[in-house]
C-alpha cells in the first residue's frame, strides 16, 4: 500500500480492513492505479471522484473526495461548485444532504 503523498492518511477504518484483507487492498490498489490513465490531471480526477460519489448519494465517499480533492489542491469554492449542478439530477433534498457532508468535511479540515 502506498498511497499518494499529498493524500490525507486513509482513515482508521479502511486501514483496519487491508490489513484484514489484503487481496482487496491490493485490487483497491490497482483500481486507483488505472484511474490515472489518460489526460486528466490529479485535481480534475479528484472533482470526477467527488462528483461520482455525490451522484452515488456514498456520504463516506464524499468526506473522502472532498479531502483528496483538497490534498490535490481543489479549493473550497471549486467544491461547492459541484453542488448546485446536482440539483437537477438528485433533487435538492439529495442536494442538501451532500452540501451538509462537503461543509462539514471542509470545517473539520
């Protein structure tokens, strides 16, 4: 496991299931490593991420994306961007509730 060095240390949590498991930390592994073919960049993959796990409604996911997507140098206002272009998809309950997990990620920070 070697994850990258601007990421945030993975959470207590995940660490305690690789190491349980150590085949789906190495498939986990290998996944992140084809995320990064082609012409994306490090902070344009990280806003995908996040925009994949607001539309997935994954409140974990989102913690995780918005801390990645800062480590990648995403600032507070490019995330909260992401917000209102989620309205029309999941609905502004939906959309509240993700607002509430960005918010409350980025003031923990």
């Amino acid at each position: 496991m070697t994850p990258d060095s601007k990421a945030p240390k993975p959470p207590s949590t995940y660490r305690e299931f690789v190491d349980r498991y150590p085949k789906l930390g190495e498939a986990w592994n290998s996944a992140r490593e084809a995320e990064k073919v082609g012409p994306a960049d490090a902070k344009t993959r990280r806003l995908l991420k996040l925009a994949i796990a607001i539309g997935a409604m994954r409140e974990g996911a989102v913690h995780s994306s918005v801390r990645k997507a800062v480590a990648a140098g995403t600032t507070a206002g490019e995330i909260y961007q992401i917000v209102p272009m989620a309205a029309t998809t999941l609905g502004f309950p939906s959309t509240v509730a993700v607002y509430t997990w960005i918010k409350e990620t980025l003031e923990d920070g």
